[in-house]
C-alpha cells in the first residue's frame, strides 16, 4: 500500500507543474469492456500451478473517468479513476470474484486528423495506484488480506467527431495478499476495450 501510494504521489508531483500552463480541459467517462482477463498470484510456498501462470477470469465491465488538460496542441496531461466489477473465477478449483479500483495520473499524446469522421488518434500511458479486491465463495472469517499496489495502463485510441472516444487499454493491477502468514504478490492485468464520451469545459 504505501509503496504504490508513493509512486502515485510522485507521478503526480511530475504533472501538477504542467498545469501552471494555459491550455483547455476536458472530462471523459467512459466504459469498459475486458476483453482478456487473468490473476496471477507468486512467492505463497506451494502455489498451484494455475495461480502461478495465470487464471482466467470472465469479461469484467468497468467505468472511468478522466481529467484532462491540454499542455498543447498535440499533448495532454490529467489523472483519472476506473473502477472494474467484481468477475468471476476459479482459484484452486474454489468459485472466486476478482475485481479493481485503480486511481493514476497519465499522459496523452495526439495526432489530429483532418477528418468528417476521425478527430485524432492517439496513445495514453498511466501509472497509479490499484486497490485490487477478492471474495471466495464459502469464505467469510478467513479471506484473505489485500493490500493496494502498482497500477499501470497504455493504449491507443481514437477520436470521433471530436466527443466518441474508442480505446483499446492493456493495464496491470499489483498488489499483496496476505493469509495464515504466508504472502503473495499479486497481478491481475486485463485487456479492456473502451468507449466514452469527451465532454469539453
């Protein structure tokens, strides 16, 4: 927790200054889809082979939303938060729900196309802070314990008509569990694809 707490301080205090500047802002929500979705869990003593590469987890949705300031023309900085629902999986044949919060500064280069259709395209790298969560089925006075960890995202995406935002988001959510005084570290990473809209102020 406080580990991933820092970075996300620090990656803040490298884009505040950015913001002293004159530039435009604007706020996109968006929803996610997860296309591609695994747990993997390492350094517990006996492991399960599954846990160790990687299980599957069903399609998550998530919500989004972002902050962002024009630093200029072509480059944007800002912060956001996503929060994906609770999917379903199995851990060690044991019926599971996995989910995350994740909160991150990021920054967004641009490319504007001259276009009736295509506004930009562009690419976004994040890194933040994730608040991953677990809940096994038949478990309640013994779950395990989650501590929050390094967040980190990067995508392409599109603009459409100057307000459709379409993006394709590769992130990795990292973390600790904790349980009977053994801990492992934890990586739950997703593909997600995302649509929004992108609301000038």
């Amino acid at each position: 927790m406080k580990k991933g707490l820092l970075v996300l301080l620090l990656a803040v205090a490298m884009v505040a200054p950015a913001f002293a500047a004159k530039g435009d802002m604007f706020i996109n929500g968006k929803l996610g889809l997860g296309v591609s979705n695994s747990l993997k869990m390492s350094g517990a003593g006996e492991m399960p082979d599954d846990l160790l590469m990687g299980i599957k987890a069903k399609n998550p949705i998530s919500l989004g939303a972002e902050f962002f300031y024009g630093l200029m023309d072509n480059l944007s900085a800002g912060f956001g938060v996503n929060y994906t629902f609770n999917s379903e999986t199995n851990i060690n044949r044991v019926k599971a729900k996995i989910g995350t919060t994740n909160i991150y500064v990021a920054v967004k280069p641009e490319a504007k196309i001259d276009s009736d259709i295509v506004s930009s395209i562009y690419v976004i790298g994040q890194i933040g802070l994730a608040m991953n969560r677990c809940d096994i089925d038949g478990v309640e006075d013994n779950m395990p314990s989650i501590d929050s960890g390094l967040y980190l995202g990067a995508g392409l995406g599109t603009t459409i008509k100057d307000c459709i935002i379409v993006e394709l988001i590769f992130s990795s959510s990292n973390g600790s569990a904790s349980q009977d005084g053994e801990t492992a570290d934890v990586q739950y990473t997703a593909t997600t694809i995302n649509v929004g809209y992108k609301f000038a102020l």
